[in-house]
C-alpha cells in the first residue's frame, strides 16, 4: 500500500495546472480530481493518503506528475 504526502497531491495539482490551463476560474478536470482529495486531507488534517482511499483517475494522474505506479498500485 502506498502512502502520499499533501505535498506530493499539491505538486501534482500545480503541474496539472500548468499542463491544462484553466478556463476563467475553473480547475481543468484532472486537477479537479486531485483537488478533491487535497480537499479531504486538508479539512481532515492529515499529512498523507493512502492508495486505497483514492480512485484510479487519481493514482493515474498522479502517476502523470511522477508518483507511484498506477498499474501496482490502482484501487477502485
């Protein structure tokens, strides 16, 4: 089980932006996936996330941005 840190989420919803852009003020839809569990963590006050609390769309994406493998470790 892989664990990742809120500042691994952060750096992967940074780049995420830089690659899609944004339309006016809305977060393209793979930095709103990430956006999401960046969310939880923070109202939650924790510091990291298991792979087993996110969905495949998000270990992909993070995968993207250079963390993890999404093929080990993807849970649905």
């Amino acid at each position: 089980m892989a664990q990742f840190t809120i500042e691994q989420i952060e750096s992967a919803i940074n780049l995420m932006t830089r690659l899609e852009g944004t339309e006016g003020q809305k977060l393209g839809p793979k930095t709103r996936k990430l956006a999401d569990i960046y969310g939880t963590m923070i109202y939650q006050k924790v510091k990291t996330v298991s792979d087993s609390e996110m969905n495949s769309d998000q270990l992909e994406i993070l995968a993207a941005a250079g963390f993890g493998n999404p093929k080990a470790e993807a849970k649905q």
